[in-house]
C-alpha cells in the first residue's frame, strides 16, 4: 500500500520532470511567435526611418533626436508648472475625462434610442432618416454650433465627444433589439414581464453582442474627435499639447504624443472589447 | 361547463391585401386534468391553436373560455413549454426558472419559499445537477427538461406544449414522454399538447384532437384513447386498444386527410 502510493507519486515526479521543460518550450514559442513578428517590423521602420530623415535637411526629425529632444516630457510625464505647462500624463487625463464624460452620455442616450428605434415601427420611420443624415456630418462641424449654444469650450467639446459616438451605438443597439428572437417575447409575454423588466431582463442582455459593437466603435469614433477638438478649443488636452508643440516648432513633443494618442486608442478599444466579452459571455454563444 | 373551452375560433392573417384564413370553427371542450393531443400534418395551424389559447396570438372569430374567463392576453395560467425549449442563453438553468417563478409567485411565496420551489421543480425533470450550467452547455433534451420545470414551477391551470419533444432523438424523446406522463399523473395538470407524433399522442393523450389539412383548417375528428394509467410504453406495443387507436389516426392522417403535397 504504501509502496504502491510512493511509486505513483515517484513516476508523477518524474512525469512532471519529464513534462515541464517541454511545455515551457512550447508556451515560449507561442509567445515568441506572437511578439517577435511585431517587433521586428517596428525596429524595421525605426531604422528606416532613422536612415529617410538622418539628413541635416529633412522635414523631420530622426527618432534617435525624438527621444533626445523630447527627453524631459518623456521621463517626467507629471510635472505641472500651473496652467497648461503640464506634463503628459495630466493632458491625457483631461482628455480622457472629457471622453469619459461625453462618450457616457453617449451610452445612455445612444440605448434608449436605439431601444425606441428598434422596438417602434413609427419611431423608426421617423428617426431613422434623421439619424442618417446626421451622423455623416463631421465631428469638428458641430464644435462651432456647440460653442455657440454653450458659450464654453469645456462643455462644447464634450457635446462633440457625444454627438460623434451617439450615432454608432443608436444604430447597432436598434439592430440588436430588432433581432431579439420572437421566442424570448413569447417567454416574457407569458410570464408578464413589465416593460422596465423586459428592458432590463430580455432586451439589454438579448441585444448586448450589437450593442457592445457600437460601443466599441463610438470610443474609437470619440478618440478621434477629441484631439481634433482640443486643437480648437484649447485648455489642458492632449489635442491642445500637440497645437501647442506645433506653434513652437517642437515636432519631437509631437511625435512623442502621437505615440501615446495611439497607444491610448489602443486601450480604450481593447477595454470597451474586454468588457463585451466579459459581458456577453453566454449570449454570443447562443 | 367545461374547465377549458374553445368555440367558433378562427383565425385569419392579412397580409398586403391578402388574406388568409387558417383556422375556421374550432371548437374543443377540455376537462380538468385530461391530457388533449393535437395532432395534424404541418401547416395545418395546430401551433396555432395552441398560440390562441396561450394567449400570444388573437383569434378573428370566436374566443377562448378557461374556468369561465375569456383568455385575450398571455399569463401565466397556461404556461408554454416552447417547440425550440426558449431558454435565455445568458442565464443558468436555475436562473432561467427562476425568472419565472420569482415573476409569477412574487407575493404568494417568500424569497426562501420561491428558491426552495426553484429546486424543487428541477429536481422534478432531474436537472439539479446541471442547475448551475448555461443552456448552450447542456444538451437538446436537458434544455427542454429545464423548459418543462419552468412551464410547470409557474403552476399553470392548463400547461400547453408545443411539439416539446420534436427536436430530440428517439431515446431522449421516450425518456422525456415517460418523465411527462409521470409528472401528470402525479401533479394532474390538463395538458394539450401539440404533435405530430403519432405514438406520442397515442401514449400519452387521454383524447386525440385530428385536424384537417389547411387552408382553414379545424378538428376533423375527436379520438378518445381509453386506456388505464400509469401507461407502460412496452406493455402497450400489442394492446388491442392502443393498436385500435394508433391505426385510428394513421388512417386519418395518411388516407382520409393525407397531405395534398404528399399524396401527388
């Protein structure tokens, strides 16, 4: 008995001995082959770049004198000298609040509008054509009026925030609500659901798949347009930053903020996207 | 008076212009506790009939009585165990009973009560093992177990199948026919169910309601199935009664009323 229990767990020792390596291997390989590829082809366009622009008469500047130049905002992105001589860190928060709150409201007005459109044969007829036409119109097209009715550019730019990303999300979650199967109506119908819980109980969740598209399109849509809009109405904001580097001829500042514009709309997709899955775990795989 | 009764019920949909009639003079008197079959070649709006007294569709002629009430919205009282088991895929199995009995037995039972009859009635299709797994993690006949335990948790006067075990295999499909008949017999609900199963509706039906074909079809005749309960399926394979009234219908369905399509 005893012998027997320490021969299994002897030949399990030597098992896992035998299996470890082996899975790391594999496992390192796997990640090797996701993170080498991407690697590569950036320090490739680094180089490239380095060599187009190594000319002491090029338009811009190399990235070995990017990081050289713009060394002090890259290292300390929290400085604040008071007004908008602030580091990176404090444009990019301003920014993203500005998209937080604007893009929320998005969300909540996109929902219930979408809801009406998708639930209502007559509101559709009504709204939709509207609806079409007004979400071609430019984001920044909108900053004057808004700036006009507000008389502010803090709140005008987040009406520009949610007046670009309303669209996406009224239009998928309307799609999402008029495909909820006519067997989840029948199930809410006989056991009497309320509208408020049918809203809550079958529609949301039956829709979530649709919705979390729009969602994931609008925060990309209001990345886009907050940068844009901060160049216009100035004030802390990564968009006013980049202006600002362009009057004084900083074009490493520059770059150094695109590369975190870029790397922000990254995270903002991927957590809207992470959320989704999170979310609509069991209703995507109906 | 009848506990559930349908009289003159028609049904015509319109539809840019046309219109259709598919149901015409319907009438059925069921009694309480009877287990009613539906049985008809499809198309011929037996689904139809069901979705009337369910209440998710309006009759254009004649109504619906249960226990002397008109029926004209969906409730409760005659839950639907539905063809494709209409399980919410984002909930588990508990909380897809759930929905339902804390919706219909709010106020009649306390929260203790409701989650104690939650289990109860999975433990009634053998499903507690699986309470905690979301539909698209169990199989076809374990979705329409759940599917019955909630038709039932919400202790409906009449309980009304649709063609419940249509989409199973031929064991899953006798297991749950054996499980349902054992269920009625114990709870004594009246049941009407919709088949096209021929055994099915022998085995399990005190009457056989046999529609016409449409279009504006109705109840081309009225079997009785006269045999005693509890039905054993084995013992009725050479019963002269179950083999008089399996051929009852076959001859209905396959001669006199044998499908237009089919008979070409």
């Amino acid at each position: 008995m005893a012998t027997g229990a320490t021969l299994t767990a002897a030949r399990e020792r030597t098992a896992a001995k035998a299996r470890a390596p082996f899975i790391t291997l594999a496992g390192l390989r796997g990640v090797a082959a996701r993170v080498l590829p991407p690697l590569i082809v950036l320090a490739g366009f680094l180089l490239l770049w380095e060599v187009l622009c190594s000319s002491p008469t090029a338009g811009l500047p190399p990235p070995s004198r990017v990081v050289s130049e713009a060394w002090d905002i890259i290292i300390d992105p929290f400085y604040d000298n008071g007004g908008t001589d602030k580091g990176l860190f404090w444009h990019i928060a301003a920014s993203l609040k500005r998209v937080a709150l604007g893009f929320s409201l998005a969300v909540v007005a996109g929902v219930m509008l979408g809801t009406l459109v998708g639930q209502s044969d007559w509101a559709m007829r009504g709204l939709d054509p509207i609806f079409q036409i007004l979400r071609t119109i430019p984001p920044l097209a909108w900053l004057p009026l808004s700036l006009a009715a507000f008389r502010d550019g803090q709140p005008s730019a987040i009406f520009v925030i949610f007046i670009t990303s309303i669209w996406p999300i009224i239009i998928n979650t309307a799609v999402g609500i008029r495909n909820i199967p006519q067997d989840y109506r029948n199930v809410a119908a006989v056991i009497r659901l309320n509208p408020i819980e049918f809203f809550v109980k079958i529609m949301l969740p039956s829709a979530a798949p649709y919705i979390f598209t729009g969602l994931r399109i609008g925060v990309g849509l209001s990345w886009l347009a907050i940068v844009a809009a901060e160049m216009l109405i100035g004030g802390v904001g990564i968009g006013f930053f980049i202006w600002d580097a362009w009057n004084s001829s900083h074009i490493s500042e520059i770059i150094v903020a695109l590369v975190y514009v870029g790397l922000i709309g990254f995270v903002l997709d991927r957590l809207v996207a992470g959320l989704g899955v999170l979310v609509t775990r069991g209703t995507s795989a109906a | 008076m009848a506990h559930l009764s349908l009289s003159q019920v028609g049904i015509t949909f319109h539809r840019g212009g046309k219109s259709s009639e598919v149901l015409r003079d319907v009438n059925l008197d069921i009694a309480k506790g009877e287990f009613v079959s539906i049985i008809g070649h499809s198309g011929c709006g037996k689904s139809t009939v069901l979705n009337i007294v369910a209440g998710l569709l309006k009759a254009s002629t004649g109504g619906v009585l249960l226990d002397g009430k008109e029926v004209n919205a969906p409730g409760p009282d005659r839950a639907v165990v539905f063809q494709n088991h209409s399980l919410l895929p984002w909930l588990t199995v508990r909380e897809n009973v759930g929905l339902a009995v804390d919706k219909v037995l709010k106020g009649k039972k306390s929260r203790a009560e409701r989650s104690q009859w939650i289990e109860h009635n999975l433990a009634l299709v053998n499903m507690m093992h699986a309470a905690d797994k979301r539909p698209n993690e169990i199989s076809g006949g374990m979705k329409q177990r759940v599917g019955i335990a909630r038709a039932l948790a919400m202790e409906p006067t009449v309980l009304l199948m649709d063609e419940p075990f249509g989409a199973l295999d031929a064991l899953t499909r006798a297991h749950l026919q054996d499980q349902t008949m054992e269920i009625q017999q114990r709870l004594k609900n009246t049941v009407i169910m919709i088949t096209h199963d021929v055994d099915e509706a022998v085995l399990l039906s005190d009457r056989i309601v046999m529609m016409t074909n449409g279009p504006s079809a109705t109840i081309g005749e009225i079997l009785p199935v006269p045999l005693a309960r509890p039905r054993r399926r084995l013992d009725l394979v050479e019963d002269a009664t179950y083999v008089h009234a399996r051929a009852a219908v076959l001859e209905f369905l396959y001669a006199r009323h044998a499908k237009p399509a089919l008979a070409a």
